[in-house]
C-alpha cells in the first residue's frame, strides 16, 4: 500500500489564535510540507481543486509545478481536478507539462467535485452535472490515447483530427476517477478499466465494500485485469506522539470546518463526542499516534478487500504548520514502513 497526503490548502485562522496566514505565507508553507512529505519518503501528494474563499487550491497545476521543481521522488496529483467544469484539452495539456517538469511524475484524479462553485463560474448548468463530467472524461481518455483527435459531444466543440501538444513522459498519463458513494460512479471507473479514488469523510469505511466489490466486479465484466483495478483512499487524518495529543490537536479545525460546511448543507454542528467515534476502530478519521493509525489502516485494508493508495489530509483542521510538518515525519518514519507491503 502507498501512503500519501491530500491538500485543499486551506488559509483559515489558527483555531486556538484566530490569526490566519496570509496567502503567501500559507503557499509557502504548503511547498514546505511537500518537500517534508518528499524527504520523508511518502509515495503522493495531491492538490485539490476549489473555487471558494477559505481554499486557495483553484489552480492545482501550478501549485504541483512549483511542488515539481522542488522534489524528487513523490508523485504529484490532482485531488480532484474538477473535470465537469472544465476543458479536457487545456487538463491533459496543462498535466502533460507538468509531467515533463517532474519527469514523469504526475497523475489525475477526475472528478465531479464535493462543491458546486465551479460549475456558474465556468459557464455550466448544475443538472448537467453527470453527463458533463461522462463526455469530458470520455474525451479526456481519448486524448490520452491518441495524438490527433477526433471526437464530437454536446458540452463543448467538436475536434476533427487536430492534434494535443505537449505529450507526457510517461507513455500513459495516470488517470484515476474520483468518486463518492454513487454506485454508477464506481461502476463507471471499473467498466473503464481506471483506478479509483475513494473519498471517505465520514460514517464508516468497511460500509463501502460494497460499492469497491461493485467497481471490481464490473471491471473483471468488462474484461480489465484485475491488477489494474487499484483502489485508493481519501480520508481525513493526522498522527501525533499520542492518541490524545492527536485527538486534542486536531478536532478544533476540523470542528470548526464541518460545522461550517453543515450550516450549508443542513448538518448539525460537530461535537467531541461525534469526532471522538468517528476517530474510534469503525469510524472514518485516522487520528491518533503511529501505532493507533497503523492499526486503523490495516483494519480499513482489511475490511475494503485491500486497498492500494491511501492519502491523509490534514489541511481541513487548519493545523499549526509545526504540527503538520511533524505529522508528515512521523507517517515517513513510522507509518508508512508498516504499511507497506499490505495490499
């Protein structure tokens, strides 16, 4: 199993202070924890894609570019890239160039997004939402293949023969599909022969067996080795030097993000009590210190029929950078050589 981190690089205020990093603090601090997690021998780092005041992930490409020129190893990777609303030409250009800057070390994780910001901004219509992100992602794979394109759809103009430029490195740019917990999204994945990346935010993992059995299934349907069919993770997360050092550190910004995201979609506020189950051996957070967290992964592993890729974040709880270089050490020092080799 790889371990890696996810950031929406959030710039809320310090929980505890109230005192919010400037966005050029806050980037600076974000190219930090990538060359930590670089350093401490993690396998990806992902950025994500939102068009909101509290994140400043709206051009990912760039962020990872700027990742690029300072790492060696890590991949780098989108956390979505937001491919509903946005142009599949200017994507695979945009992650082409940027692979050829890491030397071949990037991938895409396509998605739909958890926000709908996206969507007014460029120009799109909300009920559109499924059909948008199946063309583009057909169009996506199509470039992907093939140099000169020629493809037709109803969101955006017909390419007849033109040619894509720049090409990647790697001889197939990655591509996973992002999904959440709609059935059709999984089985989409499988029936492509794509990876998948799972976002799991809350309730408890081992429910969405089912679900992964079902991209499985439709994978191995559709004629896919199933080698190909990788299963990745994203979970919210953090370890500390104690359990109840990681619980006391993180649950404030996490609270404080959930309970504000639920005034907008209709969530009563987070308490401890709720953080403290989700944090417990079924719940969703991976939070606690390095025996706790490595117990949790291969329980979640288990569970999920094995698990390829799991990625942390961290980001949400707005944590002191201090903390979060720590944290990012102590998965490189004592999480990830346990984990490894599972799946």
């Amino acid at each position: 199993m790889q371990l890696g981190l996810d950031s929406f690089v959030a710039v809320n205020p310090d929980p505890h202070t109230g005192i919010a990093p400037t966005p050029v603090e806050r980037m600076r601090d974000l190219l930090e924890e990538v060359t930590t997690a670089d350093e401490a021998g993690l396998d990806a780092f992902g950025i994500g894609e939102h068009h909101r005041q509290e994140f400043l992930d709206s051009s990912p490409h760039v962020i990872l570019a700027a990742a690029a020129a300072r790492t060696q190893q890590i991949r780098l990777t989108s956390a979505v890239t937001v491919l509903s609303a946005a142009d599949p030409v200017r994507v695979f250009q945009d992650f082409a160039t940027l692979d050829l800057i890491s030397n071949g070390r990037v991938e895409i994780v396509a998605g739909r997004g958890s926000f709908t910001e996206a969507f007014p901004l460029f120009g799109h219509q909300l009920e559109d939402y499924d059909s948008l992100f199946t063309e583009k992602l057909d169009l996506l794979l199509k470039i992907r293949q093939q140099t000169e394109v020629t493809w037709a759809g109803k969101h955006r103009p017909a390419l007849s023969g033109q040619s894509v430029y720049p090409r990647p490195l790697q001889s197939e740019l990655p591509v996973w599909v992002g999904v959440g917990g709609t059935p059709k999204s999984f089985a989409r994945a499988g029936t492509l022969g794509l990876p998948l990346m799972v976002a799991i935010i809350g309730g408890e993992p081992h429910r969405f067996r089912p679900l992964i059995d079902h991209y499985r299934e439709a994978g191995q349907r559709a004629g896919h080795d199933p080698a190909k069919l990788k299963v990745g993770l994203h979970m919210l997360g953090y370890v500390a030097d104690s359990n109840e050092q990681a619980g006391d550190e993180f649950f404030p910004g996490y609270a404080r993000a959930f309970t504000q995201i639920g005034r907008e979609r209709g969530w009563p506020p987070v308490t401890r009590a709720h953080f403290d189950a989700l944090a417990g051996p079924t719940g969703a957070l991976i939070v606690g210190d390095a025996a706790h967290v490595v117990a949790k992964i291969e329980r979640i592993d288990e569970a999920l029929g094995g698990i390829d890729r799991l990625n942390f974040q961290m980001s949400v709880a707005s944590l002191p950078h201090r903390e979060t270089l720590h944290a990012i050490r102590l998965l490189g020092a004592q999480v990830a050589p346990l984990v490894r080799g599972k799946s």
